[in-house]
C-alpha cells in the first residue's frame, strides 16, 4: 500500500480547515432583498403618515366649514325691527343672544304679518304698554310662568318681552316697558329693547284709558318691518 507523503497530508488538513467562499452572487441577491425590504417599509410609513395628516386636514376644513355656514346663518338673522305705529316709529334692536329661540319666532310671525293691525290693548302709566290678543290676560293680571328657562335681561325702561306662557301658546303679545321693573324677572322674556322712537312709546303711554287700562282711542301696529341695520 502506497504511503502519503507528510506534505500531502498537509495540504488536504488545510483544504478542509480553510473558511469556504460567498460568491458575488449571493451577496448581491441578499443586498438587494434588504433594499426592498428597506424601500417597503419606507413606502408604507409614508402612506400612513400622509393618510393620518389628510384625515386631521379635511377634519379641520369641514370643521371650519360648518362654523362658517353657522357665522353666515346667525348674521342672516335680522338685527332690529321698526315697529310703524299709528303714532309714530318704534326702532328695537333684537337681541339675538340672550334669547334666540324668541327672536326667531318673533321675526317668523312678522313675515306671516302676524302683528299687523294688532292693538295696543293695555296701557298703564310708569309701567308697560301691551298689543295683542283683546281677550288674553293683561300685564297686571295673572301671568303664566310655564316655559322654557331664557338667560335673564334686567328689565329697565323701554324694554321689548313677551309674555312667557303666551308665546309658548302661539299667541304672541308684545309688550314694552316704560320705567324699571324688576318684578317681571320671571314673568316677561326680553328680546330686545328701543334703541330710537322712546318719545312714541311715551306718547301711547299718556293716552286716556278706562278701568281696565284699555286705550279710549285705537292706537295700533300697522307693520312691522326687518332690518339687519338700524
């Protein structure tokens, strides 16, 4: 049997011992799957995070949207009414804020010409003048505190209400204050208040009633007209 050299022997151990080689290949093809798994996971964060801001965008937008219709809405609302009386001119600014809910039905039932020809049926000195309904009660008589809850106006001297049950009923009577009073607080909701036209209130004041505070003479509403400024 033929013997191996000793050299021989040595360089089979060094063959088997030695680290193998990667080819190019294998280390391009492995490059390349890192690349696009890197490149993936980019493409992905960058659609979400766009999606994400989009959302928060168009959330904003309709947001803004919508408090301008609401802006635009309220602005639409007229400001001030004139009421033309048979004495003379009333000017009331609305008050738009403090009861809404009021002013709306009140420039509602203007456009039905709800207050047109309405009377002035109670008249007491220092105290209020009343148009509406002949058959309701009158301002010194039983008043119906049913109704919603409206933020309280101090009631000083020519202030625009209605009263609080009446209105609640579909009957819409108007009544203007003539001196400070406080007694009213739960009894009247303010909506307004004469901003021109005090001296024709004062006039419809001074007129001669009977018993019952009711005017002698027909004073009365002939119209009453809009407007968003004074």
């Amino acid at each position: 049997m033929a013997r191996i050299k000793p050299q021989a022997l040595l360089q089979q151990s060094k063959r088997k011992k030695g680290p193998s080689r990667i080819s190019v290949t294998t280390i391009i093809f492995y490059s390349l799957i890192l690349i696009l798994i890197v490149f993936f996971l980019f493409a992905t964060y960058r659609h979400w995070s766009q999606r994400s801001r989009f959302r928060s965008e168009n959330h904003l937008s309709v947001s803004e949207g919508e408090n301008s219709i609401l802006d635009s809405k309220k602005s639409d609302v007229p400001g001030y009414a004139v009421l033309n009386t048979s004495k003379g001119s009333i000017v009331i600014e609305l008050y738009k804020e403090s009861a809404p809910e009021v002013v709306d039905e009140f420039i509602d039932q203007c456009q039905k010409k709800h207050f047109k020809g309405m009377l002035f049926n109670r008249v007491i000195k220092h105290y209020v003048i009343q148009a509406g309904d002949n058959q309701g009660t009158g301002a010194t008589e039983d008043w119906n505190l049913r109704g919603k809850h409206y933020k309280s106006v101090k009631h000083e001297a020519f202030m625009l209400g209605t009263s609080k049950g009446k209105h609640n009923n579909k009957v819409f009577d108007l009544l203007i204050t003539t001196a400070p009073i406080p007694d009213l607080n739960e009894k009247l909701i303010v909506f307004g208040r004469v901003i021109k036209g005090e001296d024709v209130v004062q006039e419809i004041e001074e007129v001669d009633t009977d018993e019952h505070y009711q005017p002698k003479i027909s004073i009365g509403i002939l119209d009453v007209t809009l407007s968003q400024k004074a």
